[in-house]
C-alpha cells in the first residue's frame, strides 16, 4: 500500500455557468505526478470547464460557481490566492496565444515580470535558453529572440507559449486543445515535447484526437454532459472500457 | 419571375446607387469649399516670420495698410500659449483618462463605474463654452487671475472623457484569451493591465490621445473665460496667455488685422488635418 498524496485531486468537483445547469457534474479523480492525462469527451461536454477551475480561470467571471474540492499537493486550490495556485500550475490555451507586443525573450520572461521577479542579464538569458531548448524551439529562433513572437508560425508560437509556462516551472501543465491549431508536422513536434516534458511536469490535456491520446498519454478520462464516466489507464481505456458511453464514443458512434 | 420584373430591380439597384453618390458628393462640397476658402485667403500670409513673430499692434498694421505692404508679425504668442496649455492639459489628462478607462474596462458591472461611465457622457456632451466658466469658478477665481494653469485645466477637462472612452473601448475589443494568458502565469490584474494589455491597446488609445488633441485645439470659448490672451510671446504658465483660436476671434475684432485670420485659420486647420490623418495612418498600421 502507498499513500504518496496525488499530486492533484478533484474531490466531488462540480462547475456552474447558470443557475440552473452545471457544466461539470461531481467530478472526483486522483492525478499522479508526472504523468500525462488526456481528457476526452465529445464537444459541450465540460473538458475546458473542469480544466479552467484548476487554475482559477473561473474566479475572474463572479457568474461562474466552482463547488466541492480541487487538491494540488493537498492543499485546496479554491481556498488558495488565484496568484499562488497559477504560479504553480500553467496553462496552455487552444489557439496559440503569445503576447503581441513582446519579443520572443520577453515572452519566455513574461511570467516573471508579471510576478514582479527581477532576475539579472546572466539569469535571463539563461532562462530563455534553457526553456527554449526544452521546447526544441532554441536552434529556430536563437537568432531572432529579439523579433516580435508573432512573426512565429502557429507551431512555434505554441511552443513558444509552452516555454513560456514552463519558465515559471509549474508543477502542474494544463493544456486545452494545444495542437487542434495545428498541422501533423507541428502536432508530432509538440507530442515529443510533452512526452520529454512529463519528467519534470504533470500534465492535463484536453484533446479530441483519440491517437493523440493513445500517443501520449498514460492516463485517460473520458466525459460525458458534465460528468466523469471513466477514468482509468489509457491502454485500458481504449482496449476494455468499462461504460458503454465511452465504447460508443471511441467507435464513433457518438461526438 | 419575369423578364421585366428582374428589369425593374435593377433600374431601382441604378437609381439607389446614383443617389448615394449625389448625397456623399452633395456632404463634401461644404466641406471642400471651406478648405479652398482657407487656404486662397490664408495662403499668402504664411511666411517664416507669421510663425516666429507675435501679433502686431493694431496701429503698426494700420500703418501696414496705409502703405499697402503686408500686415508684419505673425501669431508665435498664440502658437506657444497653445502648446503650453495643450502640453500641460495632455500631461494630466492621458495618465488619469487612461487609468479610469482601464478601470471602466473592467469593472463593466461595477455600480461605481457605470456612475463615471455616465458622468464620462455627460462630461462629453457638455458645452465647452460651460467648462469654461465652471473652470473660472474654480480656478481663475482662486488664483485672481487669468493664466495658461487655468487655461490647461479647461483644455484637460474637455480632452478627459475622449481619452477614458477610447481607452476603454479598445481594451473592451482585445481578445479575452491576451488578459486570461497573462493572468494564467500568475500576474496580478494591475501588472496584467500594465504590460500586456495597456501596450496590446497602444494603438487604439494614441488615437484617441490625437483625436482628442484635435478635439481641443480648436476651442475658443473656454479659452476666454480662463487663458484670456495676451499680445506677446510669454512662457510663464500664472499670467494671462494667448492661443491660437483666440487670436483668430481678436483678428475678427480688429479691423486693422481681419486679415490674419485667414493665416490662423489655416495653420490651424492644416495642424487638425495633419493629426487627423496621423492617427489614422497610426491606427492602420497597429491593426495589421
Ligand atoms: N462562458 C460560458 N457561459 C455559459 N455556459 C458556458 C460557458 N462556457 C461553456 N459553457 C457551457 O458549458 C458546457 C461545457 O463547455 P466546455 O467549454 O467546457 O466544453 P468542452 O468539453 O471544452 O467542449 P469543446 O470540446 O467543444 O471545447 C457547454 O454546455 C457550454 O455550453
Ligand atoms: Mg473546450
């Protein structure tokens, strides 16, 4: 028997956008660290939801409830600073999105200056240098750090946004659709990078694409209008799901 | 349907077009007609010395006149006092009006806000010839004067609410996803303001700035209830200055100098025109 607290664990999690309706319905799963979980689901069923309230990204609309409990290391997010829970868990957004006015140097720093850290010239460079490796972007743009991110392709831009989440060194990485953008060169790009990324991050991504997550990851939830019907290994998953929603779902017959 | 059913609509598509055209040229003409109007009469006045030198006395132009040489002097007092005020006025009203038109921005359903938000119309559609007089009230009369302070006041009052709304318009039009990124590495919303969408919205916002200098450039009467005038080249910002337009209702009192209205007006209108044209190019070039 181990007893290693998950590093993050939803706990009868549920969502609202109205009164009336909840967006996502008692969701409870335990995330282990350093893996890679792939949320599926067909459309409207609630996977940028549930990924949103992990963040906090619910707390700037005052409309949006979030109810029950979201652990991170043990500790519960919802009572935390939103400042604090998204320093340590970073987010990559579907449509790449660097920030227009920055370099792409003052991209990978921009979580720092807007934390307020100041960090020497010796530090920056070699924070650019290293999150740029770690994305495998460096050798494409050593050249022109000092040229506005948007000049980049959308893989790059996204991979960009990648290391400029994992500058801040996260513990946890969210990621909402991060290659549906993008082209099949960019996607298997980004696919190595997060299968390298996962020793030193947890990550949760959302994906519709069923190879994808077969590809990546280790661990597989499968929604379903709000609710989590399975959740389980991924070869599991995908070989022997347990509900029938989700056999219909993997076969196409539904989403 | 017919032959001549489909004939039908496309004389009324012709007849449609047509008009349009006659009505858009019929709206230029005034507006032609004025430009050509200015530059024939103020044309000839424009020289160096129109630009370096202050307004004459009304006896050295009527002396001028008698001779049949062009009227000396030119209208640098009121160029310099206008710079002055709109300088002091630009340096209040931008920091402020680009705070409160952030603060609008994001607090849509905020009751404080909707209140300014409202106070910001009213402000915009309050005669300017009334801020000149609230502005007497307030400032002239305290400092029992007239002086280019209470001038940039008045100018800074009428500038503000062109400054918070475009402002605050151009933040409302930025994609959600630029402000939840930046607040996604855990930037708090006054840095996330501060360097992610405060810069995102530059464009936008030096538009407006330029539409709003423009916007007060122009202005006479608050002028006269608080700069006054003053017939020569003056730099001190707690006496009694001239500026441009107020030369132009001074020449049109004279007699002896009517005919240096042509040359204010113009200056004027080709420095509205050229910041016009400035922030549209600007505009342009920061939407791409
Ligand atoms: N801002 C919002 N206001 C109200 N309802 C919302 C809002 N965003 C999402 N919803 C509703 O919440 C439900 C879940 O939406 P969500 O975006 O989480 O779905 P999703 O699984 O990410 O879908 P997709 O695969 O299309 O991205 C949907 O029924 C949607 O209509
Ligand atoms: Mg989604």
């Amino acid at each position: 028997m181990e007893s290693v607290t998950p590093i993050l664990e939803f706990k009868k999690t549920c969502v609202s956008y109205t009164k009336q309706t909840m967006a996502v319905k008692y969701v409870s799963a335990a995330i282990e660290r350093n893996t890679i979980t792939a949320i599926m689901g067909p459309s409207g069923c609630g996977k940028s939801t549930l990924l949103r309230a992990v963040n906090l990204m619910h707390n700037l609309y005052p409309n949006i409830r979030v109810d029950g409990e979201i652990l991170l290391n043990g500790e519960n997010i919802l009572a935390m600073e939103p400042i604090d829970v998204r320093r340590r868990v970073g987010m990559v957004f579907q449509r790449p999105a660097p920030f227009p006015t920055m370099s792409i140097y003052d991209n990978v720093l921009s979580g720092f200056v807007l934390n307020g850290i100041k960090l020497s010239k010796v530090e920056k460079d070699a924070t650019v240098e290293r999150c740029l490796r770690s994305v495998a972007l460096w050798d494409e743009v050593k050249d022109v750090l000092n040229k506005k991110g948007t000049f980049l392709s959308g893989g790059q831009q996204q991979r960009l946004c990648i290391a400029r989440a994992l500058a801040m060194k996260p513990d946890v990485l969210l990621m909402d659709e991060p290659t549906s953008a993008l082209d099949p060169i960019a996607t298997k790009h980004i696919e190595e990078l997060l299968l390298e990324l996962q020793k030193e991050v947890t990550i949760l991504i959302v994906t519709h694409n069923m190879g994808q997550a077969k590809r990546i990851s280790s661990k597989s939830m499968f929604m379903y209008l709000g609710e989590l019907v399975e959740y389980g290994d991924t070869e599991t998953v995908f070989s022997k799901p347990s509900d029938e929603r989700t056999k219909a779902y993997l076969t196409g017959k539904m989403g | 349907m017919t032959k001549l059913k489909i004939k039908n609509r496309l004389a009324q598509d012709r007849l449609m077009l047509w008009s349009v055209c006659l009505f858009a040229a019929l709206t230029a003409v005034p507006l032609l007609a004025i430009l050509g109007e200015v530059l024939l009469r103020g044309y000839d006045q424009l020289s160096w010395s129109f630009f370096t030198e202050p307004t004459p006395t009304a006896y050295k132009a009527m002396k001028a006149i008698e001779a049949g040489a062009p009227i000396p002097g030119g209208i640098a007092n009121g160029i310099i006092g206008t710079m002055i005020m709109l300088g002091m006025a630009v340096v209040v009203a931008v920091p402020s009006g680009i705070l409160c038109g952030a603060y609008l921005a994001e607090n849509p359903k905020n009751r404080f806000a909707q209140v300014v938000s409202y106070l910001t119309d009213l402000l915009q559609g309050t005669p300017s010839v009334i801020i000149g007089i609230i502005t007497y009230i307030w400032v002239v009369v305290p400092m029992k004067g007239y002086s280019a302070i209470a001038g940039s006041v008045a100018l800074c009052i009428m500038m503000l609410p062109l400054i918070i709304r475009s402002t605050e318009e151009t933040l409302k039009i930025l994609p959600a996803s630029l402000k939840e990124a930046g607040l996604a590495l855990g930037g708090n919303k006054a840095r996330v303001m501060m360097k992610v969408q405060l810069p995102a919205a530059f464009g936008g916002i030096f538009t407006g700035v330029l539409l709003a200098i423009s916007r007060v450039i122009g202005e006479t009467a608050p002028l006269m209830f608080t700069a006054l005038g003053c017939s020569f080249i003056r730099f001190a910002v707690d006496k009694p200055i001239s500026a441009v337009p107020l030369l132009i209702w001074e020449f049109f009192n004279d007699p002896n100098l009517q005919e240096l209205i042509w040359g204010a007006s113009l200056f004027l209108l080709l420095f509205v025109l050229t910041l016009n044209l400035l922030s549209k190019y600007l505009a342009k070039k920061w939407n791409q």
